[in-house]
C-alpha cells in the first residue's frame, strides 16, 4: 500500500520484498526493476537501532568480533548460525 509507503514523501514507491542494498538516514532501501525502492520496516521486521548498524538490513549485532565476510555495509561475523554485524 503506497498510502503508508514513508519512500513515497522522497519520491520512491516501496518495495515489495524485504532485500535491503543500503541504508540512509531515511530508512532502508532495495532495488527492484532497477529502480530503487523503500523497504516497510514493520513488514520486513526490521527494527532500526543506531547502536547496531546491521539492524537495518535485518540482523542482529554480533556479541563477539570474529570477521567471516566483509561487503559494501560492513563486517559480518555468524553467532548461533545466524549472520550479524561487527
């Protein structure tokens, strides 16, 4: 629903899966159809917390510091065979 879509203020209608690529001051963004889109954080359960910046993908952040993969958002270590953030 466009009506509650907090991209559409910006723009950008939402997107209809939960694929996050980046994040901004606004919220998380996908792309779909190459064209970037909002991603609803109530409906992709994604809970935002400045203290922990892999939240806004959608994952925890970790407890340890143990680097197994680095990308554009940043390191990413696996607890309980889960990925989250360093």
């Amino acid at each position: 629903n466009d009506s509650t879509c907090w991209s559409k203020s910006l723009g950008y209608s939402c997107c209809k899966s939960c694929n996050v690529v980046t994040i901004d001051k606004y919220g998380s963004w996908g792309v779909e159809n190459g064209h970037w889109c909002g991603i609803k954080s109530d409906s992709c359960n994604i809970h935002t917390d400045k203290k922990c910046w892999s939240s806004g993908y959608g994952y925890p952040c970790c407890s340890g510091c143990k680097v197994y993969y680095i990308d554009h958002a940043g390191e990413w270590g696996v607890e309980n065979g889960n990925w989250c953030g360093i």
